[in-house]
C-alpha cells in the first residue's frame, strides 16, 4: 500500500498526489513513469513521475480529472492509501549533455517536462521552458520550471503572460537559433505542431506519446504506435520518441477507440453504478 502524503490542486481538472514510494524515488529517471491501481477491480493507470524526493521515499503523480478512473484517483486525500504503483517503467529520456534545450509543456504535459528539465539543468544544459494553458488558472509547474531556467508562459485567452499558443513562441525563439533539442509534451495536436515547426529546421524533437495502456509490459499491444514505420509499444520502447517519425494520425485515431467505453463508465459513476450495466 502507498500511503497520500500531500494533495494539491494545480489547475481545475489537475491534481498533485505525493505518495510513499522509496524503492521508486530513489532509482527513477526523467522520463519515466508508473502504473497505479488504486483498489482491486479498478483500472490501471500510467502517470509520469513529475518529481521524486528519495529522502522522504516519495514521487510525485499529477493527474488529469477526465474520467471515472482519474476521478476517484484524485478524490484521495492524505493518509488514504493506493493499493499498488508499479514502476519505474520505460525507458529514460535521452538527454543531452551540452548546448540549449528548449522544453515545451502543454497543459498537464507540462508535469512531465518538469523532470526532464530537472536532468537537463543537473547535467550543465541551458534550459529554456515554454508552457501554456487556457487561461491563467491552467498554467501548471511554472515556479518549479522557473528554478531551472527560464521561462515563457502562453494562455490561449491572454489572462496570463503572453496571449497566444506555445508554437507561436516557439516559432519565435526557434527562428533566432541556438536550440540544439526540443522536448514537447502535451496533447497530440499541440506535439505535431511543433514537430512540423521543427523538422524544416532539422532540430531533432523528442515527444512523450500516451496512448491507452494496460500493464505496461508490452504484453497486451494496446500502446502500441507507428514510429518510422516500424510498429512500437510506448511502455516498453518509450514512451518518448523522435517526434520526427511518430505517425499522429494513427496515434490520434487508436486514442479515440474506447472513447464510447469511457464515456459510458463515467456516466454509470455519475449516476450511481460502480460499473457498466450494474449497481
């Protein structure tokens, strides 16, 4: 059992759980994630470990409230317990070890940014850091990511720091030069904007991808993605990659397939059943 030490509210639909999870905090790596079970019966759940502090035996899980599952995770408050947290799973972030990185976080992907500017800024690279949201109350981990460099915040309303999406500040610090890497993580239509920012310019892009995974072992196939035409499990062989070789179509449609199944889940929830078709 991983007992809640801390609960925190970041955004209207985000929420920050730090949990007991020693043997994890003490040998993660940027990049890396968990799969969390709350109780026996309920879905399995891969987070991004968006910090860790091996001195207290804790990780920190940011999640996003969008449906039955994630809505129970986040109604946890401390002291309550998660049945299980399986990890660290993928494969590390390849980081650089020299030169300007520019990390780019689009809403709760701005959490996972978090720790690979962390292993950025530990190895001596300048880090610069564009985040975004919709509006001001949207914007996530902006004084976490201000301590390991600068940082340029975009809201889609203009409520907060500059009015417009991150590729448009993107586009502007890429045309002046000097980045040697990107790192973009955020919701897929965002990640293939900066992807087709960057490819003309030849700046190699590393994106997080999420489709829908189940035991993070590359057992059940349903991560799997189009990544230079060769077929790829996110748990196993990611979840980052080129974003220069991701196929997004496909990523987009595979992450639509349950949409109906989830849908239906959170209205029985909503309603009162604890799953579909029963109460």
């Amino acid at each position: 059992m991983h007992k809640v030490v801390a609960r925190a509210q970041l955004s209207p639909n985000v929420t920050r759980l730090d949990v007991v999870a020693p043997r994890i905090a003490q040998i993660r790596q940027p990049g890396q994630f968990v799969i969390v079970h709350l109780r026996e019966g309920a879905e399995r759940i891969p987070l991004t470990i968006a910090d860790a502090d091996s001195g207290a035996g804790t990780i920190a899980l940011v999640i996003q409230s969008v449906g039955k599952s994630t809505r129970e995770l986040v109604a946890l408050e401390p002291d309550e317990e998660i049945a299980g947290i399986a990890g660290p799973l993928g494969h590390p972030t390849e980081l650089i070890g020299s030169g300007r990185a520019l990390c780019i976080g689009g809403g709760v992907g701005t959490a996972v940014v978090h720790p690979i500017a962390q292993g950025l800024r530990h190895r001596g690279v300048s880090v610069l850091s564009i985040i975004g949201g919709r509006s001001k109350e949207w914007v996530i981990f902006e004084p976490e990511l201000r301590r390991l460099g600068d940082v340029t915040v975009c809201t889609d309303d203009g409520s907060y720091g500059r009015h417009g999406f991150v590729t448009d500040a993107a586009k502007e610090l890429l045309a002046s030069g000097g980045i040697d890497i990107v790192y973009a993580v955020g919701p897929v239509p965002m990640m293939r904007a900066v992807v087709n920012l960057t490819k003309p310019l030849a700046v190699r892009t590393i994106v997080s991808l999420n489709p829908v995974m189940v035991d993070g072992t590359g057992m059940c196939g349903g991560c799997r993605v189009d990544v230079g035409g060769e077929t790829k499990f996110a748990c196993v062989d990611g979840p980052e990659f080129d974003g220069h070789h991701v196929d997004f179509d496909l990523l987009m449609d595979r992450l639509s397939t349950y949409r109906e199944f989830e849908q239906g889940a959170l209205s029985a929830c909503q309603e009162g059943a604890c799953k579909i078709g029963l109460t």
